[in-house]
C-alpha cells in the first residue's frame, strides 16, 4: 500500500464527515424542529423531517448505479467525488440564507447537499480497491471510519461550544451560531478534501471512451450489472440483507436528534450524547476491527445488526436523559464496525475490474433502504401519535437484515468473484 494514498482517501471520511455529524445527526434536526418548522407540532416535524431524508435517498438510489456505471467505462470516480463533494459543500454554507420559518427552503437545500454528499461517496468507496489489497481493506475501510468519527466530533465539539457559548465568537444568539456552524462544515469538507485529490491515484482504464459516450454506454452497462448480479448471487443477496439492517442504522442515526425532543430532553443533553458516539466510535471502530479477525467478519457484522435489534428496542423503553447517554455509548460501539466491515466485505464478493459500477448498486440500495427507514418512522409517528411506536417500528428493518445476512455465503461469493475476473482477463 502506499501510505500517502491511503492517508489521503482517509482523510475524506474526516472531511465530509462534519455534514453527516453536525448537519445530519446533530444542528439540521434541531433547528429544523425548533426554528424552520414549527417547534409547537413536532410530529409533523418528524414527518417533514423523515420526508427529506426519504427524497434525498430516493435521487441519491437512482442515480448511484448509472453513475457508477459511467466512472468505470470513463476512468472518472475522482472526478465524480470532487464535483459531488463541492455541490454538497456549496449547498451547506448555502444553510445561512434560510430565514426563520422557510422549512421549504431548508428542505430544498438539505435535500440537495445530502445528494452531494451521498454522491461522493459512492465514488469514494469504489476506490477503496484501489488504495489497498483485499486483505488490508478490512483495516482501510475501518481507518476510514474512525478518522470519520475523530474529524466529525472535532469541529461539531467546537460547534456546540458555538451554540451553547455564542458570545464567545462573538456571535448574537444561538440560531446565528447554528447558522454559522453550516458554513465551518463547508469550509472543513472542502480544505480536507485536498488530500485526496492530490494524494489518491485512480487505475487508468485503458478502456476508456470519452465522456459523452461513457453517457451512452453507461445506461447499456446498468442494463447488464442486473445479469451479473444474477451470475453472482451471493452479491445479491448480500444487497438485500444490506439495504435492510443498514437501513435500520441510518436512520437511527438521522432520527435520534428528532426522538429525542420528541420526548423533552434539552438540546444540551442531545448535542453531548452525540458528542460521545463522535469520541467513542473511533476507537471502537478499529477495535471491531480486530474482533473481526478474531471471530471473523461476518459474524461480527452479524452481532452488530443484533446488538442495533436491542439498542431499538431499549429505545422505545427510554424515559430519562441518563438513558439517551446509555444508549449513545451502545450505539458508538458498534456503528463505525457495522459500516465500515459491510464495506469490506462487499468489496471482497464483487469483481474488481467493475468496483464503481458494483458500489453503484451497494450505495444505490443503501440509499433505497434509507427511503423506508425515515419514512417508516416519520409515519408511523404521525399516525399513532407516539415517538415511541415510531422509533420501535424500525427493529423490523433488523430482524430481516440480520437472518438474510446469516444466509450469505462469503467463501463462495469470493470464489465466483474470481472466476468472474479471470473470465474478463
């Protein structure tokens, strides 16, 4: 491996982990419930809330396969990452124009930065391949992660400082703080994605056709990643038991913040918790790393989707503040491992020579599953009336996830990921 390239391609998740951290998680659901929207309905607030994350995963799904379709015949992931990257940056800073009460207007600009950012990085995973050899992705891929934490939970510990302190950064009040804590995200997201376009080196495909032809052909290619998948079952089915527990961990992870004013706690109390899963999960996330040499990785993927089955379920159960922060250090454990080990262990079925157009499909369902999570929530929600009922309708997502995952033969997907490649020399 070499060290620059995998330092660089790391140091993405660090960047652009700031919008998953302070806009996803954290300051865009408490500001959308206490400022944008109206703090008085905060069912409908959920519902708003897990509508926008539903769209955003809905365009992000559609185009996932085509584009990767497209950077495969085109040699153009980089290319790809950096216009997504810069899109979503753009449209973040663009969060400090948005007045008291345009929900619409946040919707809109939240929807399309999560485009940026869930764009990037479909590109950014398929060069994994690119940056380290199948037996140290599992490590890359976790490194990645936990850089991801430590990057994210630096500059969102100084945002919340910014919220609760205002007067210290010469700030008026606490929604200009917040206001201003989108802009540090853009500036953050931009400056450390620097090392990856100078540092990460993509494989030239002397395949290559131009770009306007890599259009056409990409619509063909998408076409007939469906008859791969059907000659490489195991990677189908792993998309399915994917695009049903991961589903279930992202939106967890968008919603928390929401549940939690739901139920009354402060927003000191929510922004500390998430603090915690920020400073806890890099060290967890190399750590499962290691347990998953020891047990291997699918089975700790497996305990992983259980423990996320328990961690729901104690949620629909939560009725002090102390619990929230219990149930943060539950979730820290085990959220940078499920991620980041999914990833490697798709990457380990799928044919190297078609990596972006095969994380095409893995983001694609992803972002599919991420539709039916929020929204599963936010109706719910608004139906029974009851946050509680909502946050326990998403342990469906798990027990589906986890037993299609235990059906999943890795070996053999491995193998047919070998004679498929030596077909294509």
């Amino acid at each position: 491996m070499n060290r620059k390239s995998v330092l660089g391609w790391a140091l993405y998740d660090w960047a652009n982990s700031a919008f998953a951290t302070t806009v996803m998680a954290g300051f865009f659901p408490l500001f959308f419930n206490a400022y944008w929207a109206d703090p008085n309905n905060p069912t409908q607030s959920t519902f708003y809330l897990g509508v926008a994350n539903s769209l955003a995963s809905i365009i992000v799904a559609l185009l996932a396969p085509f584009l990767g379709a497209i950077a495969d015949r085109g040699s153009a992931k980089k290319r790809f990452m950096i216009f997504f990257a810069f899109f979503g940056i753009t449209l973040t800073c663009a969060f400090w124009l948005v007045g008291q009460g345009a929900w619409q207007f946040a919707i809109i600009l939240y929807v399309g930065a999560t485009v940026g950012f869930s764009g990037g990085n479909i590109f950014y995973d398929s060069l994994l391949v690119s940056v380290a050899p199948k037996d140290k992705q599992n490590y890359v891929s976790s490194l990645g992660y936990g850089l991801g934490y430590i990057g994210g939970g630096v500059l969102f510990a100084l945002n919340v400082v910014m919220f609760l302190k205002p007067a210290l950064f010469g700030l008026p009040d606490q929604a200009t703080a917040v206001k201003f804590s989108f802009i540090t995200v853009g500036i953050w997201w931009a400056i450390f994605t620097i090392p990856f376009w100078m540092y990460v080196k993509e494989p030239k495909n002397y395949d290559s056709v131009p770009m306007g032809r890599a259009v056409v052909l990409g619509w063909r290619q998408l076409m007939d990643t469906f008859r791969k998948l059907g000659q490489l079952r195991v990677v189908g089915l792993f998309l399915v038991a994917y695009w049903f527990y991961i589903d279930g961990v992202d939106t967890i992870v968008k919603m928390a913040v929401d549940y939690g004013m739901a139920l009354g706690f402060s927003s000191s109390t929510l922004m500390t918790a998430l603090l915690m899963v920020q400073f806890i999960a890099f060290p967890a996330a190399l750590l499962y790393s290691w347990i998953a040499s020891k047990i291997g990785t699918k089975q700790a993927v497996m305990s992983a989707v259980v423990a996320y089955g328990i961690i729901t379920l104690l949620g629909y159960f939560m009725q002090k503040e102390s619990d929230f922060y219990i149930l943060a250090v539950l979730v820290a454990l085990f959220q940078g491992g499920v991620q980041a080990l999914s990833r490697s262990l798709y990457g380990r079925i799928i044919p190297e020579r078609h990596a972006a157009e095969f994380f095409g499909f893995y983001n694609m369902l992803g972002k599919f599953a991420a539709v039916l999570g929020p929204l599963l929530m936010g109706t719910v929600t608004l139906v029974t009336g009851s946050g509680r009922i909502g946050i326990l309708s998403i342990l469906i997502l798990f027990i589906i996830g986890g037993y299609l995952l235990s059906r999943v033969d890795f070996e053999k997907g491995e193998r047919l990921a070998r004679m498929y490649n030596a077909e294509l020399e």
